[in-house]
C-alpha cells in the first residue's frame, strides 16, 4: 500500500481517474440506457406505465441504498475486492435477466442483483479519486464522471441496433458480458495510504478511552493473539463512530435533505424521455439520439464544470455552483411539457445534459469540503443511500400520473420543482450560515475574541485574558525565584 504525506496529485491517480471513468461507463450509463428497454418490456410484458417502471427504480435504488456496503467493504476489506465482487454480481444479474419470463423476474435479476453489484463498485470508485486528488479533485471528478455522459452517447444507439439485430434478450446477455469489465476496473483501484486518514484499529487501543488495566493485559496478550487488538469490543465501537460523526454536522444535514428532493426530481426524466419523444411522434432513433445528445453534453457539464470550480475565483463557491445547476435542471424539466417536436427536444437534451453533468460531479466535492477527504467514503456512501427512496418511489409515481392523467405533465412539472426546490434550500441555508458567521464575526471583534473556523464549518473560540501590570510584575518576580532555584 502506497504510504503519502498528501494527496500525489497525480501519478497512478490518473490511472485511478481512467478506473472510475469506466466504473461510471459500466454503471450509471448502463443503468441511464435500461430506459431504452422501457417500450420492449411494456409492449412484450403488457403492462402499464407504473409497473414497468419499478424495473427502473429498483435499479436505482439498490445501488444507492447498498452504497454504504460498498463503502464498507471499500474501508474494511478492500476497494479492489468489492468493485471486482461488484462486476460479477451485476454481469449475473443482467445475464439472468435476458431468460425473465415475467416483470418480477426482472424486479429481481436486473433490478436487485445488478444494481447490488453496482452500488459495490459506484461509491468506492468515486472515493478513491478523492483520496489522489486534492488541488485538481474537480477537474478529476469531472473527467472521472463523464463516463457516465460518453457511455450514454455511444450505448445509446448501440443498445437500440442490438436490440433491433436480437431482440431484448439478446442485448441485455451482450451488456452483460460488457458490464464484466468491472473487474478490470477493480484491478486498477491501488490502495493508498495518506497522513490524514483515521488510526487504524491497534493504534486507537492507545488512546484515552481504553482503560489502563485493559491496555496492560491487551499488551500481553498481543505476541500471542495479535489479532485481539484488532477486534477489541472499545476499538470496534470507536472506529465505528468516528467513521460516522460527520452525520451530526449540520452542514452535512442540510446537503442530505437538499439531495433527497433532487434525486426525487431528476431519477424520471432518464425513463421517460424516450417514451415522452415517441409520444409527440418522435421516431424511435431520434428518441434513442435525444439520450445520446444527453449523454455527451453530460460529459462537456462534466469536465467544463470540474475545471472551472478548481479556479481560484469559484473554488470558495462550489456549493453555489451546484445548487445553480441543480436549479437550471428543475427549469428545464418545467418547460420540458411545451416541447413536442424533435427540434424542440434536441435544445432541450443540450441543456438538461449540461447541468446533469454538472451536478454531478459536484456532488463528491461538495460532500468532500463539508466533511473532509478522511471521512470522504463513508459520507457519500450515506449520500448515495439517500438517493435510494427517491430514486425507487418517483418512477412508479411519475408512471401513475401519466397513467391517470393521460399525459406527462403533471410528472415533468413534479420533478422540475422538487429539483427547484432542492436548490432553493441549499440557497438559504449557506446564505443563513454566511449571516450567521458575519455576525459571530463582528461579536468577537467587539469582545476581542479570538475566533477559528475550521474546515467543515465549526467555530471554535479562546478567549484571552487581558494582564495589567501587576500581573506581568508578579509573573516575571515568579519565574525569576524558579529559575533562582
């Protein structure tokens, strides 16, 4: 294991980038591209909108909601082994997908076994790239993520021509051999070791917390059962907290909430796109090209994002610039119901696409600044597992209101202000904060506190005490007597 003062920078982690670029290509691009299927399982199955796409939100949400086993994994045993575990499961799931016979056989093969399989590759993939890259960590993350964007432009149309050469089946058997480059991603992930990380298990035995008789009889019996340090009752407990005790931030609060309602919002659009477009009279390549235009402006948002947030000027800002793009995406789901031609729709996958992306690769260096790089995989396990109801309930209900509406209104609009929402929170709670924080600030020059802001947000202040001349005369006669002595 690589040992580092700091985050190289550099080296082996542009191999690390590539990795997770193909992570991304093999997850969420594959998951973006089971929309396509959308129709085929509707019209073979014949069942109505909302059943059909539980297929689409059970992917999802089992990649979120098993983020945090990921992450676990990914800390505790090893991030090579869970992202290569993560290739195997999800090229079965699809493999098996290919002989369903009915919707609940594809709930369980395509929906809970590939998206196990994926949420144990998504997250320790992403938190791997945070821990090589500091200065350029979101221009690392926008290349990084933009596979998600290229994956989408080039599967998009390929998934369409497989499925018209051999039928559903034989395209889902075909990304299943495709998703087994996992494992070569896997390969990739080297472990590294940084000045900053957490103690590991024997080290924390040391601290305060262990009792001192304790601390003897673990120093016994360590020649014989070295192992007993390891997985003492005190230090599984402490290691557990501390991997966790970013959740009592408020910051981190906040982040959480604003993400449920912009997973809540952004999950329908990406199933049903192509059956909105094929409704208006969209032919069914324009409609597969509409997810290919997505997908590579998703990869401009992802690089041209990541790159200007690394500038001095809006580095301070990236919780601004993510809420701006989070914002701009609720717009555009908003006047998504008024488009009912191609021309139309092709603006609006440019523009949609472009601050998907942007988001996106924001969403781990916004995590990252709130919480910092040590506790970084854990917290976007949790911030992925947020993801999971949103992602499992707004498919089924967006379907539902097509349903008994008769038209996708009311689903667009929906989805447009709960990401609106999303932003507008984020807005006013860094605004409160930046209030909050200038008031405290003006508090303390009036007191003459000394006031430190540390790096997730907490203030901490010491008071000093103002000697007279007394004081000074007493301490000086003192530390004469002493040194006398």
């Amino acid at each position: 294991q690589a040992q580092h003062a700091g985050p190289p920078d550099g080296g082996w982690g542009w191999m690390i980038v590539a990795g997770c670029f193909l992570v991304t290509i093999c997850t969420r691009a594959v998951t973006r591209c089971i929309s396509i299927f959308f129709v085929e399982f509707q019209a073979y199955f014949g069942q109505d909108y909302a059943r059909t796409a539980w297929i689409h939100s059970i992917v999802d949400c089992a990649t979120m909601l098993c983020a945090p086993l990921g992450s676990l994994i990914s800390n505790h045993v090893s991030c090579q082994v869970g992202i290569m575990l993560g290739g195997l499961l999800a090229s079965a799931g699809l493999i098996l997908s290919s002989f369903a016979t009915n919707l609940e056989h594809l709930y369980l093969s395509l929906g809970v076994l590939t998206g196990l399989g994926f949420a144990l590759c998504y997250s320790p993939a992403i938190a791997m790239v945070g821990k090589y890259f500091n200065k350029r960590k979101a221009l690392a993350y926008g290349i990084a993520m933009s596979g998600s964007g290229i994956g989408t432009f080039i599967l998009a149309p390929v998934v369409q021509l497989l499925i018209e050469q051999f039928s559903w089946r034989g395209a889902l058997l075909i990304l299943g051999g495709f998703v087994l480059n996992l494992c070569v991603c896997g390969a990739l992930m080297r472990p590294i070791a940084l000045k900053e990380d957490r103690k590991t298990a024997p080290e924390l035995l040391e601290q305060d917390y262990v009792p001192e008789a304790q601390k003897q009889d673990l120093k016994q019996m360590s020649i014989c059962s070295p192992l007993i340090k390891v997985w003492s009752h005190e230090c599984l407990c402490y290691c557990s907290w501390k991997e966790y005790d970013f959740l009592l931030m408020p910051g981190f609060m906040v982040l959480a909430v604003s993400v449920l309602f912009m997973a809540y919002g952004c999950s329908p659009l990406f199933v049903y796109l192509v059956p909105y477009a094929l409704s208006v009279g969209v032919s069914h390549h324009q409609a597969a090209f509409l997810m290919s235009i997505l997908g590579v402006i998703d990869i401009i948002g992802n690089i041209t994002f990541g790159w200007l947030t690394d500038r001095r000027c809006l580095k301070k800002h990236r919780h601004f610039c993510y809420l701006f793009a989070v914002g701009m995406d609720g717009l555009c789901c908003l006047f998504l119901p008024v488009l009912q031609n191609f021309p139309l729709l092709v603006p609006f996958s440019f523009t949609f696409g472009y601050f998907d992306g942007a988001y996106v690769t924001l969403i781990p260096v916004v995590t990252a600044d709130v919480v910092g790089t040590s506790s970084l995989s854990s917290a976007l396990g949790v911030v992925y597992f947020l993801h999971a109801v949103p992602y499992l309930v707004s498919p089924p209900v967006a379907g539902w209101l097509v349903d008994t509406t008769g038209s996708y209104t009311a689903s667009f609009l929906l989805c447009g202000f709960s990401m609106i929402f999303s932003s507008t929170l984020l807005c006013f709670a860094r605004l409160a904060k930046k209030i909050k924080r200038t008031h405290l600030q003006s508090f303390t020059n009036d007191t003459g506190t000394k006031q430190h802001i540390w790096t997730n947000g907490a203030i901490a202040y010491s008071v000093t005490a103002e000697l007279d001349q007394k004081d000074v005369e007493f301490l000086a006669a003192d530390t004469n007597s002493h040194s006398s002595r």
